[in-house]
C-alpha cells in the first residue's frame, strides 16, 4: 500500500468495523488479513475511478485519437472529441472500448486497426458507421483474417474475451454494432438519447442510469458486465449526469461471489444487492467502487493482488 493510502485505510477500517458491529455483521473479514486484503482492493478500486477524473485534467496530445498513432487510446481520444464539441464521438469511442477492450499483450489493437480502417483511408468513426452499417459489416467481413492474424498479438480484452469478430452472425461484432446503433437511433444523437433518459427520470442521476441500463436489452451480447462498464465511464467522463444506485449484482458474477463471500447470507442476488449497496454508503463509496472491489477481492480473499482489465 501506498504511504498516502494509510489514513483512507485506517478511515476503512474503523468504518467496516462500526458497520460489523452496529449495521450487519461481516464473516468474510473476520480475520485481520482477509479485511486488509479487501481494503487494499477498495482504494485501488477509488484510485480507478479516480484516474479518469485525473485524466480529464491533462493536456492530452491529439495523436492519441490518432488509430495510424501507437500511442491511440479509444478513452483519450473520447476526452479529445468531448473537448472539441463532438459527443456522438465520444460515446462512440466508449462503446468501441467497451466493447473490444484492451488485451493483455496486444492492447488496444482491435480498437485501432478497425477504427482506423488498417489506414486505408477515412475512419469506422460515429458519422460513418452509423450511417451505412451494412458497409461497415461488410468490410469487416472482408478483413476478419487479418486482424486475426496470429503474428500480432491481439484479441478483446479481459471482460469480452468470449466475443467474436464475426461480421455476419448475429451475436459477432457486426451484429453487436448495428444494434448499438439501432439503440441510439440516428438522426437522433447520444445527447439526445441522455437528454430525454434524464427528462424521464425526473433528472434522478441513478433512476437515468437505470433507465438506460434496461433500454440496453436491445443491444446484443452486452449482459450486465458490459452495460455497468458503459454507463459508468459515461458517468465519469461527464458525457451524462448519470451514476449508479447499487452495484447490480443481478445478473453478477465475480462481484456476487464477492458479495457472498463478505455477507455469507442467504437469499436472492437481489439481497446481496441491497446489502452491498448499504455498505457502499455508510463507508462513502461510490457503487462502482463497491462493484469493482468485490469482484477483485473474492479473487484473492487473503492476500491483495492487483488485477486489471
């Protein structure tokens, strides 16, 4: 742990304590390094979400929304766009990061060789993919072999590593893309979608973000995990005032062993839910924060190890 993480630390462990004693009590930390383990994994899980805060706050070089540059990276280049005015871009680069992910070894490889056409010439950007899915398909289809080529690492990343490339079935990424653009509906733009969640939501940021948590049943192969990653960054890059209001451990499945684990009570995810969201409010973290960390902690319940992706 970090010098710098010792008084949020200490701050964690008074309040897991007060809330084992007072609130509901908590049998998987029982033992001191079970507990430590767990609050080692949410300060790195607030680092996290913090990061983005942080990012939105540097000078970022405009060769990161650059897909011929090996520095691009799908989340600055989304801060780029949002900073130039072009939400739909933005919400578009979110979605590609998303919905490939970063590999292991071969980074951001499918993001950038596919959204940059393999530098053929023009981009697989918001305007030009929302307006001709077909051909986006179709030339997908036509370059499925060479982004599978196995002398560049490459591949989705950790959370969509059972996603496939295929153009033309309805559950490879063809389908997956049309259908997210199907859910936005052009000529209607992401601002508007946001705009008139939010206007039904009574402007409530989590009954928003739960609004479009269940519209996103139209999008294919985009279960909880991927809708929560979604929605969440949205929230933080501040493309809509929207947050979560408990971790949605329905339909979980790392963070509900986490859960579990924690509780060990008996009942429906939807118990564990409420559960996990009490605790994230009496120690005063956010739901991704709680999300993230059970997940990361059920991991490895004794020992803190970092994990990503």
């Amino acid at each position: 742990m970090r010098p710098g993480d010792q008084k949020d630390a200490a701050a964690l462990q008074d309040a897991l304590t007060a809330f084992d004693g007072r609130v509901h009590a908590l049998p998987g930390i029982k033992s001191p390094n079970r507990r430590q383990a767990l609050i080692e994994q949410m300060i790195e899980s607030v680092r996290r979400v913090r990061y983005i805060g942080v990012l939105k706050d540097r000078k970022i070089s405009a060769a990161c929304a650059d897909p011929r540059n090996d520095c691009f990276d799908p989340l600055k280049a989304a801060i780029l766009h949002q900073h130039n005015g072009d939400t739909d871009e933005a919400f578009w680069l979110v979605f590609m990061f998303v919905h490939f992910g970063k590999h292991a070894r071969g980074g951001w490889r499918y993001i950038r060789e596919i959204y940059g056409r393999f530098g053929e010439g023009g981009l697989w950007d918001w305007a030009s993919t929302s307006a001709d899915v077909d051909s986006f398909r179709d030339w997908l289809h036509v370059h499925t072999e060479k982004l599978r080529r196995t002398n560049a690492p490459g591949g989705f990343g950790n959370h969509r590593k059972y996603e496939s490339l295929d153009a033309q079935s309805d559950n490879g990424t063809g389908a997956v893309v049309e259908s997210y653009v199907k859910w936005v509906a052009p000529p209607r733009t992401h601002a508007v979608l946001i705009a008139d969640t939010l206007k039904q939501a009574g402007n409530d940021p989590s009954k928003a973000f739960a609004c479009l948590y269940g519209s996103m049943d139209a999008l294919k192969r985009f279960g909880r995990t991927a809708r929560f990653d979604y929605l969440t960054m949205v929230g933080k890059l501040g493309l809509a005032k929207i947050a979560p209001g408990s971790p949605y451990m329905v339909g979980a499945t790392g963070p509900l062993k986490g859960a579990a684990l924690l509780f060990k009570v008996a009942g429906p995810p939807t118990r564990l839910d409420d559960l996990t969201r009490e605790l994230g409010n009496y120690l005063g973290l956010g739901m991704q924060v709680m999300e993230d960390s059970l997940c990361n902690w059920q991991k490895s319940p004794t020992k803190f190890k970092p994990f990503r992706g």
